[in-house]
C-alpha cells in the first residue's frame, strides 16, 4: 500500500435524522472545517453537512492549494495569517497526513508599479504579523533558479515581495481531515443530497428541504460555493456576490525541483509544484460571470504563454489537464462571513479564488460565531452588512489572483 | 524481442545515448521493440496511443507517446527513469533580444460543418454520411499525422500535426475513435514482453520476431503464437515475462514458459474526447459508444501505471470509508495521470462496482487527451500589448527610463527625477502625456448628459472655460477624474487619466444610450497626442514658439503652437503653471522638439512620472488608483468641495445622501514629517496599533522634509501618529503654495 493511502484515516459514516442541531450546507472545505470546530472546541456534534455531490467535489477540489497571508489589508493579512497558522498544526491536531509543506511565495514585480505594490505588501505584511520582506533579482534567482529574470525579454523582474510562510496542501486532504475529525465525533455527513429550499416559520429560517426530505435544524450555515446566490434567496438574502469561472491546469509529474510558489499580478498567474511533482498553474477568474465549468482553449493558451514568459522551461512541459471551478465574488473581492440579517441563517461565502486558504479559520471563525451567537472579532469586518455601512474590505490587489 | 536483419536499416534513432536502427514506417516504440528493448523499462505496450508505458522524452520533451511517434532520423529518445519522474528540461537563459527558437510553433486554422475523429469503420461511415447529407466533413485520424488533443466549446477540435498546430472550427464533431484494449491487471504485469494483440498484429506486420510467444484471450490475427486457456493469475519473470501463470475451470494453476505475452482481454471504449465535451455538439459512434462488459474486479497487480497504484491502495481506500469512484479516485489518484483512466477505468469501475453493487460511470475526461506542451497550446497566442505615445522613440533618445503604467510605455524617469522636479519648479518642462483619455461630447443633450455623468455643476462652464471633475459611479465611489472644457454651447471635451480612460469611454457611451440622450461621443485618445508645458517660464517659451496671448487659468482654446495647432488647456497639476498641448498625434515630434529647442537656454528639461508624482502631492492632488480605494467617496478624499449636493441628480447622488449621515471611519489625510520620505504603503501608527497605511510619499526637495498622502481607518483619528518608526504629524495639504499663486500665476 501506498503512503497515501496508508496515511488516510476512516470515513465514519452516520444514518442520517430529521433533526440537528445545526445544518451546514455545503460539503467542502468551509462547510465541514465549521462542523469540525463546532465538534472539537464547541462540544456541538448533534450537526449535519449536506452535501449536493461527494465531499469536495466543488471548489475545494479545484483549486490551486496555496496557503498564504500576503494581503494588502491589516484586517485580511490577520484572517488568512490566523489561518496559515492553524493549517501548519492541522496534521498534528487531526492526525491526518495533509501534505503540508512552507514553500515560501515569490510575487513578482515588472513595473514601478508593481515594485510600489509589493514593498507596501511587504511592510503591511510585516505590521500584522505575517512575514513578507522585498527581495531583488539576485535574491529571486537564488530562491528559483527556473526564473528567466529579462522575462523573455518582455517581462523583466524588478524584484519580487517574499511571503516567507506560504505554503501548500492536498485540497482534497485537508476536506478529509476535517470530514473525518467531525464523522468521528458524531457529525453527520449526508452526500448526494440536495438543499431545494429552507424551512421558515415567518422570517425564521428553521432548517432546509432537501431531495431527500425536510431536515430541520436550529442554525442554517450556507457554506456552499458557485451557487450561493441561490441557496441565499431561498432566505431573501440578496448578496453582493457574482459567480465567476476560475480555470487551472497540472502539467505531467517531473521530478521535484522546483522550490516555491511563483505568483504575478501583472501576469495574472501563478504557479508551484505539487508533491507529486506536477507543476500546477492557475489564472484570474473569467471577467463574465458565469456558471459554466466549461475549460477554455483561449484561457489554457494564455495562460500558458504568460507563465512560461518568465519560467521558459515551462514551455517543454505537456499539459496533462486542465479543469474549471466557480468562484463566488463579492463587490469587494473580500469573503462575507457572519448572520445575515435573517434569524437561523448564517452564511459564509464570497471565497472568490481564495477560499481554499481561508478555510481553517473560516471555520474555526464560523463554529465560534454559532456556538456563542456573537461575531468573533477577527471575522467583524467581513460581515454582510458592510455594504450597507459603505466600508468595503476592497483588497483587489491582493484578492484577484490565487 | 529481436529481427533478424534483412536489409540496410532506413535509418537510426539514438536512446539513452545509443544509435538503434528503424525500418520505414517504424515507429519510435516499434524501432525500440525490435532492438530488444522496452520504450518503458516495463508494463503492457498496446501502440494504441492509449497507456504511458511508451512514454518517453523525445528531443527533450518528457512524456512523449512514442508508440504515435515516427522514427526520423536522429531522433533523440531518453527512456524515462525507471524509478521517479523526468526532470524538468534544461533552463534556457535566453538571449534577450532574440525570440526562443521554441517559441515558434505555427497554427493554422480550418473549418468543416462536420469533424469526424477517427478513420475507422465507423468514422468513414459517419464522413460519408455527412458528405452524402451535403456537409463539409474532416476527418482527422492520429495515422495520419493528426493528433486530436482536446474539444473545446465552439466546438473548437484541437489538433497537433507534425508541422503544427491545427485549431477546427465546426458545427458538429462525431467521435470515432474506435476502443482500447484492457490491459492486464495482476501481479507481474509491470514486467517487460507483455503486449495486447493488436500491438502484436503490429509488431508481426513490421518483421518482429516476438520469440516464444503464447496469447491468453483472443489471439491475435496472423501472429505466429501459442494459445493457452483460462484467467491469467500472474506473470513470472525477472525484469522480463519468462511465463505466464494462468487458472482453468478447474482452478489448477498453470504455469506457461514463454518470452512474449500476448492478451487480448476484451476493449472499452475509446470515449474521452466525448466525455470532455459534455454539453457540446460532440456525437459518439462505433466501437466508442459501445457498452463493453467490464472486466473482473482486480485483485492484484498495478491498476494505475501513471500513478503506480496497486490494487491493494484501492482496497485500503474502499476499507477507510472512500465508497465511490470519485473518491476512490482521489483518495488513490487511480487514473489521476497522464492517461487519465485510459489503462485503469475498466479496472477501476469494476472494482467499485464489486464492492458497492452498482456499475458506477467513468468519471468526466479533462482536456487533453493527446497531450500538448505549453509551447504548443500558447502557440499564436499574444500577452497584452502596451501603447506607445508618438514621442517613444523622443524618450529613449533622451536618456528616458520607460516604465508600463496604466496600459502604457511612459517615462518614469529621465535619469534623475530631483532634476526634472526643479526644471518644473524653477523653469520650464514637458512631459507627455499623450496618454490621458480624450473625449469630444457634443450634440444637443451634451449638456445633460454631463450634468448627470459628474458630480459638479456643467451648464455654468463658460465656453472657452474648463473646471476639474471627479467621475462617480452609482456607489458614489471615485473612479476616474480629469477636466471638462466647453467648447461651444454644445461641444466639450474631456479627459480622464490614462489607466481609467479606456473604462470611462464605455462608461460615458454606455449613459448615454441608457438615458436615450442625443449626443455624439468621439474618442480621441489615440489620434490626439499632448504634451503639458510646465513651469514659471511656460509662458515665456510658448510665447517664443508663437503663443502671443497664452490662456489664463483654467482657460482654453484653439491656437497654434510651433506652427502646429494645439488645443491649449491652462491648468495645473504640478503646482506650476501649466499648459496642455493637445495636438495630433502625427505632428508631435514636431511639437516636441520645436519647444525643446526653444527652451534650451531656459533649461528646459522633460519630467518623467516619478518627478511628477512627487511634484503633484506637494500640491495634495489625489491619483486615482494610488491614493483612491475602491470605495472612496469624496467624503473620505476630503474632496466634497467637487460635489455639488444640491444639483438635481447626477450618478452617486442616491448613494452619497444615503451615506452621508453613516458614521465613516475612513478619511485621507495629508502628513509631514522631517527625513526621507518612508517606503509608498508603510503601516501608520497610533498607540501601537496599525490605523492607516501611507498611500503616496516623496521627500520633498524644496521644503526639505517628507510629505504625504495617507489613509487613517479608525476614529477618532489621531492627530499625531508614528510611521517607519518616527513621528509624524496630519497636515493639510497642500504642502506647497497653498494659496495656489503659482498654479495660477
């Protein structure tokens, strides 16, 4: 048997019943790091994730499984630095073998631009707790040899900032790890169930219907991906949030050289290589807001021909697959996590293309906000109602790409 | 394996170092094959296209099917290594100036309402009856030198050829791709001499000697072999097949010695193509869209030799509560490979469906199938192109350091930005900016249109007179600024900073045909170049160059500079007095070099962006973009003087009234401090904490300390803060000639 099998912990799964008392919807990531929080440090197991596919079929197995805290704000510098540090103890918490690894980030800069960009990040890195510093062509060359510095002549690398605490993860690993944690201590996870509506008594919200029957439930999470929108109206919730396509590709496995993660804002791509040895590289979501999981050939040749500017070796590798997700993003390109306004009905969405990194304390947050009924602090600013307070968490910078 | 020659060889290729001869028509696998070799180190070859245990790096590109690769000569092949994957190709350090040799591979493009795939049986069928039916059909077959690699939406049938790339258009593509052969799954089968039948029809058609050579299953066609019975148990053998180990009825194991294994253990259909394109006109037909039976549930062996799993990892993952194919699949990466399910799917799905009672489907195909390298996929594919202002070459041979900003090559520089900033301070300059967006608005709902569009009063601009405005959208947040110059009663023009403009065009058309108003709108960004003549002495070297009467402050009009006419804009962004010379794009050098020269004993001397950012926040002129945020309202830019609330209506209006009486935590400040300037973004501190961040900084040479532009975030906002360690203090701007004597002089 293989190490990565022989390293992977029992599935517990339970009958499912017509009542709990919380009820997550949405299998990935979020949905089940909350259950998993709300078992372990709440003591509240009577809980159900539903699931509409298998467990981290949606986002949470799509994505490019970068850990990083390198934002542009204090408020999402401290969120993702909380969670950059919890994914570092979650195999000694759990016991699962998640495949963590610092890698370290280099983001790339070819302009005075976007020199000006990552010595801001770098300093507001620094100021909340997060460890980025600039570093300049020499430097970037010692950390990634790979990387043509002239970028094909078209694209030359000024200097870079060093997000010295980033790292990666097995996506579908780290669903495991909390599906487990959570089944073991009595969560129920029901797969292939459908969420068609929510249960009300007047505003309410009192549990879900679901294809398979009612399920009620004291506190409704909506914790799914792509299709929030909808699941939200069922509360007449209306969220700021549109769905985007996010398109990746994995190359063939090579022998494992390559040190970091490489991200680029002018290019709009970024790139590392997986334990296996795949050198896995991912965009910006689509501009149209869509729901379509259609890959494109335009988005792999673009792509393509942006990485392999400044990593040229990238050239000679065969693509082996490419897929799309879809990103839910808000107004601001910040996550909205927290009530909604409507009684029973909390909501943790807006991840964009970043969620797979928020996902520990997204949900350590989100367990801690239903069991006490009180927003945590490290999660305030990201509530639904700062629209309407006019304060965005506006991050573009930062939030658009990875 | 091995031939016996009978001719001089058509040609050699060299493996691992090694010269091996080919026969024409050979194959790389084949010509390996009838050396003696194994194109793998080891594993079923079925030359089908189908599995990785013919991978290898051909001209040094790794994980190339060499059993669909022909044998040229002096192809250079390396065999993969046994144990572990390829590295990466060798790193290049290109020559700047010369385009990688690589870089170039062609694309041509064709369309056909009917694109068949595969020249099989079915496929000549499905062609012949589009044809019949009047359609254009393409029939595309791997034999043939066309390697379909994936279907896209469209449906966009990619296609590698020897000379190229191919990309289809169609209207409809049938997949006729025929089936695989199952590979053999139990223990031994990682071993080298066992081949399906059809490989072996292949390689006894090429003159191959394949030696003792017995079939299990449905022998192959014309080979020379010996049939044995049953269910193959395993393979024996060290390094190679030396037997084979089969079970009858009677479930007695006997053991075959042989050196060749030929199996023919039933097909399954060859559908990925289809299965990407799920959605799309894509049809199935043949042996593609048959329902073959599944073969036995393995119980021992490699299942998956891309991602060497073994059967017994799918066991383990069945037994840690991992009950269907997708989680198997990701739990044991079984099919997860560069064959993507091509060896292992029928295994798999039969395991799974022994253990849980239902037949699951296979599960959906990614693009590519026949895989492309990036080269080959990014092939004609072009990164964003970066403007050039008329004035490019004029820069460069200056000494200009150009920089991209806002979709443009500007210069940043000129080779010391302190001494383009007191040219502007102390004489004259020019700097180009032929970048900033340019509108005519005319017609007679111009003035509507306006009025609504921006936030400040129109119908009071004077013709012949200009104001500052800001662009709001519905949030009442900032998005773009620039200058509104009336014309005429009903002609206007207007500018936007060069980042924002191609946005603030699709903007301002897009209100126009919302509200139905009559107006024409004309972008003249690219047709109009501009060059801003700065500094006390501005006026005095336009005069020289023909401006007898220079406008006055925030005036503007028509006239002829240098012999070339101008629109010329009295404004300042720089503090000094300054003068736009909007001008077409064509006569600029002209213009250029006329003032230039003109200035020579003024010293005059061209600024670059980094003087100008520094000159401009001495006067506390807010960039949008660098100082703005996305949800800067006026407010919080200390910028309500640009408003005017008590208008009728104008986009943002709703939002500002609704906001306006909303506690705001967020304010732009203007700070002092003694020293250098700190690094653009450095936290702001109060009582140790983080409440701001600065957005724009220069060390300001004339007052001799740091100015600043900064963001305070929480309230009461202090007064005092520390930044970089020292102490710094708010400070209205601007920081210089706050009476703006100069800017109007």
């Amino acid at each position: 048997m293989n190490e990565f099998v022989e390293t992977l912990l029992e599935m517990q799964w339970h009958e499912p019943k017509s009542s709990y008392d919380v009820v997550i919807i949405g299998g990935g990531g979020h949905g089940l790091a909350t259950a998993y929080y709300l078992a372990t440090k709440h003591g509240i197991t009577n809980v159900a994730v539903i699931e509409a596919n298998y467990i981290g079929s949606g986002n949470s197995g799509r994505n490019t499984t970068i850990i990083r805290a390198n934002y542009g704000i204090p408020e999402s510098v401290r969120f993702y630095q909380r969670s950059l540090e919890l994914y570092a103890g979650l195999e000694d918490e759990t016991g699962c073998w998640i495949m963590h690894a610092t890698k370290g980030l280099l983001w790339m800069a070819h302009t005075e631009t976007g020199m000006r960009a990552e010595r801001a990040r770098a300093l507001i890195n620094t100021a909340c707790g997060a460890e980025t510093h600039v570093v300049g062509p020499q430097e970037i060359k010692q950390i990634c040899p790979q990387i043509d510095l002239t970028g094909s002549g078209r694209y030359p690398v000024l200097g870079a900032s060093y997000h010295v605490g980033a790292a990666t993860a097995r996506h579908d690993r780290v669903v495991w790890a909390y599906a487990q944690g959570a089944m073991q201590r009595g969560v129920t996870v029901l797969q292939h169930t459908k969420v068609t509506g929510l249960l009300r008594e007047g505003e309410r919200v009192v549990g879900v219907e679901t294809d398979r029957g009612p399920i009620s439930a004291g506190v409704v999470m909506s914790a799914v991906g792509g299709n929030v929108t909808k699941i939200a109206a069922h509360a007449h919730v209306r969220l700021p949030v549109r769905t985007h396509a996010l398109q990746a590709f994995v190359t063939n496995a090579y022998g494992l050289d390559f040190p970091g993660i490489i991200s680029d804002s002018e290019l709009s791509c970024y790139v590392s290589q997986t334990p296996r040895g795949q050198m896995l590289i991912g965009a910006e979501f689509e501009p149209q807001p869509s729901y379509s999981m259609q890959s494109t050939f335009n988005s792999l040749a673009s792509c393509a021909k942006k990485i392999s500017s400044c990593l040229p070796f990238l050239r000679e590798l065969r693509v082996l697959r490419q897929w799309t997700g879809i990103c839910d993003v808000s107004a601001d390109f910040s996550p909205i996590m927290g009530f909604t306004g409507v009684d029973g009905f909390v909501i943790s969405t807006g991840w964009g293309t970043w969620g797979f990194k928020g996902i520990p304390a997204g949900g350590q947050q989100m367990a801690e906000l239903i069991a006490t009924g009180t927003t945590p602090d490290l999660i305030a600013p990201f509530a639904l109602d700062r629209f309407e307070r006019d304060h965005s968490m506006a991050d573009l910078g930062s939030a658009g790409t990875r | 394996m091995s031939d016996t020659p009978t001719s001089a060889p058509a040609g050699r290729i060299v493996v691992d170092g090694l010269p091996i001869p080919y026969e024409t028509g050979d194959t790389v696998a084949v010509a390996i094959m009838r050396s003696g070799g194994h194109p793998k180190h080891g594993g079923t070859v079925c030359l089908g296209g189908d599995c990785p245990n013919c991978s290898a790096i051909v001209d040094g590109v790794p994980y190339v099917r060499t059993c669909q690769t022909a044998a040229t000569p002096g192809l250079m092949v390396r065999r993969h290594p046994a144990v572990g994957n390829p590295s990466f190709p060798a790193v290049a350090q290109p020559d700047i100036t010369r385009t990688p040799v690589t870089d170039h591979v062609s694309v041509s493009r064709a369309s056909a309402d009917i694109v068949v795939i595969g020249s099989g049986p079915s496929g000549v069928a499905a062609a012949t009856s589009a044809s019949a039916d009047g359609h254009s059909v393409m029939v595309l077959d791997a034999h043939d030198g066309n390697e379909v690699v994936a279907i896209y939406g469209g449906p966009t049938v990619i296609v590698r050829r020897p000379e190229g790339m191919l990309h289809v258009h169609a209207l409809r593509v049938v997949v006729a791709t025929g089936a695989a052969e199952i590979h053999p799954v139990c223990p031994g089968n990682n071993l080298r001499g066992i081949v399906t039948a059809r490989a072996a029809e292949q390689l006894h058609a090429a003159g191959i000697n394949l030696g003792n050579a017995v079939s299990i299953g449905n022998a192959p066609v014309g080979v020379p072999c010996t049939p044995i019975t049953g269910i193959i148990v395993r393979f024996e053998g060290s390094g190679s097949v030396s037997a084979v180990v089969t079970v009858g009825d009677d479930d007695v194991e006997v053991t075959t010695p042989c050196t060749t294994a030929i199996v023919g253990l039933g097909l399954a259909p060859r559908d990925m193509l289809s299965r990407m394109s799920g959605g799309l006109p894509v049809g199935l037909v043949g042996q593609a869209a048959e329902k073959f039976a599944l073969p036995p549930c393995p119980t021992a062996g490699t299942v998956c030799p891309c991602s060497r799993v073994e059967v017994e990892d799918l066991e383990g993952v069945w037994a840690r509560g991992f009950h269907e194919l997708e989680l198997v699949k990701r739990a044991s990466l079984c099919g997860t490979g560069t064959c993507q399910g091509g060896v292992c799917g029928p295994h798999l799905r039969a395991f799974v469906a022994h253990h849980s009672g239902a037949e699951p489907e296979m599960f959906t195909a990614r693009p590519a199938t026949r895989q492309i390298t990036l080269a080959e996929a990014s092939a004609d594919t072009y990164t964003d192109v970066f403007r050039r202002s008329p004035l490019h070459d004029e820069h460069l041979a200056l000494g200009g350091q150009l920089d991209r900003f806002g979709g443009w090559w500007r210069p940043w520089n000129y080779g010391n930005h302190e001494v383009e900033y007191w040219a502007v301070r102390e004489a004259v300059s020019l700097g180009d900016v032929s970048t900033l967006g340019k509108l005519v608005v005319s017609g007679p709902d111009a003035v509507e249109l306006l009025e609504r569009l921006y936030p400040t009063t129109v119908a009071d601009i004077k013709p012949g007179r200009s104001r500052y405005v800001l662009l709001l959208n519905e949030r009442g947040h900032l998005i773009d600024d620039g200058m509104i110059c009336r014309e005429t009663d009903s002609r206007f023009v207007l500018t936007f900073t060069s980042g924002g403009a191609a946005n603030a065009e699709m903007w301002v058309r897009d209100w126009a045909e919302t509200w139905g108003l009559q107006v024409h709108i004309l972008d003249r960004t690219m047709s109009l170049a501009a060059i801003n003549v700065t500094g006390p002495l501005a006026a005095t070297l336009l005069q020289r160059v023909g401006l007898v009467d220079p406008p006055k402050f925030l005036q503007h009009r028509h006239d002829t500079v240098a012999g070339v006419p101008c629109h010329v804009m009295r404004l300042s962004f720089t503090g000094e007095a300054s003068f736009e010379l909007h001008h077409a794009a064509d006569r600029s050098v002209e213009l250029w070099r006329a003032l230039m020269e003109a200035g020579r004993d003024l010293g005059i001397k061209p600024h670059g962006l980094q003087a100008l950012f520094g000159l401009r926040l001495e006067k506390g002129h807010v960039i949008v973009g660098m100082d703005s945020e996305l949800d800067s309202t006026p407010r919080r830019l200390d910028m309500d003087w640009a408003v005017k609330m008590d208008k009728p209506d104008f986009l943002g209006k709703t939002a500002l009234v609704r906001t306006a009486s909303l506690p705001d935590h967020r304010r732009l400040f203007g700070f002092t401090m003694e020293g250098r300037a700190p690094t653009e973004g450095s936290p702001i501190w109060s009582d140790g904490n983080v409440v701001g961040h600065v957005a724009s900084s220069f060390t300001s040479p004339l007052l001799g300390h740091a100015v600043m532009l900064g963001w305070l975030k929480h309230t009461p906002f202090p007064e005092r803060v520390q930044i970089d360690g020292r102490e710094a203090s708010v400070a209205q701007p601007p920081f210089y000639d706050p009476k703006g004597r100069r800017a109007r002089a």
